[in-house]
C-alpha cells in the first residue's frame, strides 16, 4: 500500500552496468589486478581469505548485533558454497566488540594488524563507528558499517550500507507531519552521538516545516529506567513521540510507556532503531501499531526477499525474524565480494575503485553504491508493527534515494 507525501523523493538509477551473475551484482568494468590478501598465498588458488567480523556479542547492544553477525556468516557461507571470491573460501574471524566504543577500536586495528583481514563488517551504534573510523583511516583498511546512522560523515575507508538521514529520518518526519498532521513532537534518546546528532537535525527540519518540539530527553545506553521521562512525555501531550533509543533500553521504554497509559492508540511513537528482532525483544503486545522508518522489512515482497529469509530461518531456527540492520550486514557482504571479483584484488583501493556503481538486487530491492560518498542507494518504507511482531509497510519512496548524508540538498540544514 501506497500513502503519498507531498514531498517527493529523487530516485536514481545506475547505469552502464554488467551482471555479475553468481552474486547477483551488476557493475561496470574490471581490473585484472590479481593481488589478494590471503592465507595460503596470493592469485587465485588455494588458501583463505580472512574477513573480519565485529560486533557486540554480549552487553546492551547483544539484544541487536548477534544478528547482524549471524547474517554476515550467512553471506559468507553462501559465497563459499557457491566457489568463493578469486577461487577462495572466505575465512571469517569473529570478534566482540562488547558494546564498548574502546573496545571496538581495539578489535578493529587486531583484525587488521594481526590478522590480516581484507575487509571487516561490523558495528551498530555511532559511538562504534566514530572509535573505528580512524583505525581503518590510519591503516588504510576497509570497514563495511551496516547500520542506519545520523549522516553528516564520509570516510573514505568506510562503505555504508544502512540508511542516511534522507534515507530513513527524513521520510519518518514527512510521514507524521503529512500523514499523521503532527504539529508537535517530543524527542527522546539515548545519550550519545546518533541520537543527539539526530535529534539536531529532527529540530532543524522542525523549525523549517512549522513542527514545534516540546521536548528532547536522554538516557544512558543500556538504561532501563524512564519514569521521569515517560511522566514528562504524557505532561506534554505532544502529537508524536520521535524515538533514538538503542539497545534493550527500548525494552523498558516501551513497558513504561504502555504502563502510563500511552499506548499507540493513544501517543504515535516512530521509532528509526526498533526492528522485528528487538520487538521479539519487546514483546509484540507493547508495541503493536506503533510506527517504524526502515528500508527494509521481513514483509518485503520480491523473490530476493523470499529467498533470504528462507535461508536465514533455515539456518538459524524458524522462530528467528530478519530485518533491516541483519539485511544491511548480509548485502555488504556480497557487495564486497562482488567488488573483489570485478577488481581481481582485495587490494583495498581497487576494491573501492571496483565499488563504485555497483548494483545488487537485494532483498530491499535494488541497490547501488554511490561512487561519490560510499553509501548506498536505498528506498525508504515506514512501517507499521502488527500483532505478530512483524511489520506492514504502509508507505513507500517511488524507488531507491540518492544518499545524500551532508543533507547538501536541503536549505534548512545549512550549518549543520
């Protein structure tokens, strides 16, 4: 279903593009290059090819990133199954990040330093990204960041495969001011860089579009306590609540709000980090009808879809949901093989010239690497949670957005 805003959405399409079959990528040119980082050898036989896996595997950020991880061995696995990158098996090595901003940036410079890796995937919240940032920049080496993130940043060492703001944040706030004639919002958040950063753009955007923000409220990482914030939300009485929370704190959050009194019926809340695997997390029940902004659901219709969540359930167990960060890890997987394989290298620097104009149709349905910033174009869906834990896609962007993570495009952004 289809409900039209009256802002419309650029898409774009590549172009000049060759398939690239077994990975289901297309892209333009190729460079015979033939050097990889491997054990066993470089060229096209024999040996391994080491990538990195890094996520938080225990701590408050576990309730979302175990997940991630179990889509990219998945990606892995298929690739192997299928013959490989240059003729080699891709060799995973999987560490933890632990939810700890310094601890990411120690996993990241030792999968790169001691083991070698030619690429790492991995990841979730900003406060990761900013302390891997310059580890790959510093050596040079390639991190693929699967998550939907705040924007404002390019790096040249980084592939981002998540939304950006026009991609996922943009579209939710078009959708409750057109579609939900929002005229009021409340701002709540964990307290570190994404939300805050988020939340500076949420308000500008407001200012320009008539929308008054009552509110903005933080809580730390892994809090599991918002009676203060949930009392001051309902003696507000704002027409939507715009939420940044990460982490099983939504768990809490969402039990406080029902508990007040505020369920979807009575107070919408658009959630840009609440995806089926934390409304397992959550409990259908407390937030059913409430609104979400993706790119991706488990609903997605399309044979790509059917596919990967046939063989995710089938490796992972059937009671196991797949949604937009587990789909984001999956497909930088098999964009980066697919750059591998057109550039002949995991040379880091033919892979990222190999990258640009890529295209996958992937679950989400097509997208493309942008060859000026490194991220993807995606198409934007908001979405409804239903009472099975799964959710309907009740709008949709005419087709893949142009990333645009400075925001360049839009007046009311300068300075930001």
């Amino acid at each position: 279903m289809k409900i039209p805003l009256r802002q419309r959405y650029r898409t774009w399409l590549s172009a000049g593009a060759v398939a690239l079959a077994a990975l289901g990528v297309s892209a333009c040119g190729s460079d015979d290059g033939g050097d990889t980082t491997a054990s066993g050898g470089s060229g096209s036989g024999g040996g391994t090819i080491k990538v990195g896996v890094l996520h938080s595997l225990s701590g408050t950020m576990a309730i979302s990133e175990v997940s991630v991880r179990d889509s990219e061995l998945l990606a892995i696995e298929e690739i192997n199954a299928a013959g490989g990158v240059l003729g080699k098996k891709i060799e995973p090595v999987v560490e933890d990040g632990a939810s700890d901003w310094p601890t990411f940036a120690e996993k990241a410079q030792k999968l790169i330093s001691q083991d070698k890796v030619a690429a790492t995937f991995g990841g979730w919240t900003s406060a990761s990204r900013k302390a891997m940032l310059p580890v790959f920049e510093r050596n040079k080496a390639l991190l693929y960041y699967p998550v939907q993130y705040e924007g404002l940043e390019a790096s040249p060492y980084i592939f981002y495969t998540g939304a950006t703001t026009n991609q996922q944040i943009l579209p939710a706030l078009e959708y409750l001011k057109e579609e939900k004639k929002a005229k009021t919002l409340y701002l709540v958040g964990s307290d570190y860089v994404f939300p805050r950063t988020a939340n500076k753009e949420i308000k500008a955007w407001a200012a320009a579009n008539g929308v008054k923000v009552l509110g903005e409220e933080y809580a730390p990482l892994g809090s599991t306590e918002f009676s203060t914030i949930v009392n001051k939300v309902k003696a507000a009485k704002p027409d939507a609540v715009f939420n940044t929370l990460n982490g099983d704190s939504n768990v809490a959050f969402f039990k406080q709000l029902e508990g007040a009194g505020l369920p979807s019926s009575t107070l919408p809340v658009v959630s840009v980090s609440i995806a089926e695997d934390e409304v397992r997390g959550i409990g259908a029940s407390k937030v059913k009808g409430q609104i979400v902004a993706w790119n991706y659901y488990q609903t997605t219709p399309g044979a790509a879809n059917e596919k990967f969540v046939k063989a995710y359930k089938a490796k992972y167990g059937q009671n196991r949901v797949t949604d937009d960060p587990i789909e984001a890890g999956y497909i930088a997987v098999k964009l980066w093989a697919a750059a591998v394989e057109k550039a002949g290298s995991t040379d880091v620097e033919k892979v990222k010239a190999a990258s640009k104009g890529l295209t996958l149709d992937a679950p989400e349905g097509k997208v493309t690497i942008d060859g000026e910033n490194q991220h993807i174009f995606k198409t934007a869906r908001i979405g409804v949670i239903n009472d099975k834990g799964l959710i309907d896609t009740v709008w949709e962007s005419d087709g893949p957005i142009k990333p645009d993570p400075f925001l360049k495009t839009y007046p009311w952004a300068k300075g930001l």
